[in-house]
C-alpha cells in the first residue's frame, strides 16, 4: 500500500457521520420525553444537563472534520465516545431508587 492509511478518509468521515446522527437522534428523543414528562419530572432531573450526550455530539464533529486529515485520529474519538458511554450512567437508577 505504498506507506498509505489503509482507512480511507472518506469513509471514516462517513462512519462517522452515521454515528453523529444516531447522536442527533438520542438527543431529539431525550428532549422530546423530558418535554412530554415535563422539565420537573424525574427523567429531566436524571437527565440533567446531558453533558455525556452533548459533549459526544462535539466529539463526533471534530472527528468527522479530523477524518480528512488524520483517520485514525478520527478512529480514536469515535472509540472515545464508545468508551464514554460503556461506563454506566447512574443518572436515572439514583433518581428512580429513591
């Protein structure tokens, strides 16, 4: 392959565009149930500020914007939204336990 990236950026860009719109996506459906519950309900006090959502959003879209110039740089985000949210989300046990 000549020393070549074997991931062609347009396909990690495309990769990743698919997965900022499953992003765009849980956002929409989050802000459509805390507007159905009602923003004092206890999904949007478990949801809060959605920090892990939004900030995943950010992160797709640097790496979507990185995957011409660095591809595995793009890889590794993706994968650091994955791992953001392999960790569990207390969020909504906490406020349904009580």
């Amino acid at each position: 392959m000549d020393g070549e990236n074997e991931f062609a950026p347009a396909a990690v860009a495309v990769y990743g565009v698919v997965l900022l719109m499953a992003a765009v996506a849980y956002t929409i459906l989050v802000r459509f149930l805390i507007a159905l519950h009602g923003k004092d309900s206890t999904l949007a006090a478990a949801i809060g500020g959605d920090l892990k959502g939004y900030a995943s959003l950010a992160i797709y879209v640097v790496a979507v914007a990185l995957s011409f110039v660095q591809s595995y740089v793009s890889l590794a985000l993706y994968f650091l939204v994955a791992a953001i949210w392999f960790i569990p989300d207390r969020r909504i046990e906490k406020k349904v336990m009580k």
